[in-house]
C-alpha cells in the first residue's frame, strides 16, 4: 500500500473504529509508547486478502499483534 492509500485507509478505519488503538490488544498509541513499542499502528486485512479492500475488512493493529496474527508461532511436537 502506498502512502496515499495508507492516508486513505487511515482516516476511514479511524472513522470505523472510533479511533487509533489495536483491536487485539485494545492499547492506544499513547498506551503503547508508554510500553516502549511503536506508537504506529498497522493497517491489517482481517481475512488476510491483500486484494479485499473494503473497509469492513479492514482493522488497526499494532506492530507486535500484526506479527501474532500473520505469523503465529508453529509448535514443534515432543519426540
């Protein structure tokens, strides 16, 4: 997505979500600077579907619940 688009989506998801936090983890930006992560909130397509554009598939997440969400840890099993 390029910055255009990033302003784009921005200002409608903060319309739809009634401002800037993670939906996972309900922090705001404030909230995660005072945690020492990046205040930068992630602009993510809930079904993963890069191509799915519609505001409804579209969510903020922070930079740490982005990465549990597209990348979860694969288990390795005991032998």
């Amino acid at each position: 997505m390029n910055s255009t688009q990033r302003k784009f989506w921005y200002g409608q998801i903060l319309v739809k979500q009634g401002g800037e936090f993670c939906v996972m983890c309900c922090r705001n930006i404030n909230n995660l600077a005072l945690d020492g992560e990046s205040p930068k909130l992630c602009i993510d397509h809930r079904d993963n579907n890069n191509n799915h554009n519609g505001i409804d598939n579209m969510q903020f997440l922070c930079k740490s619940c982005n990465t549990k969400k597209n990348h979860p840890q694969t288990t390795v099993p005991f032998e």
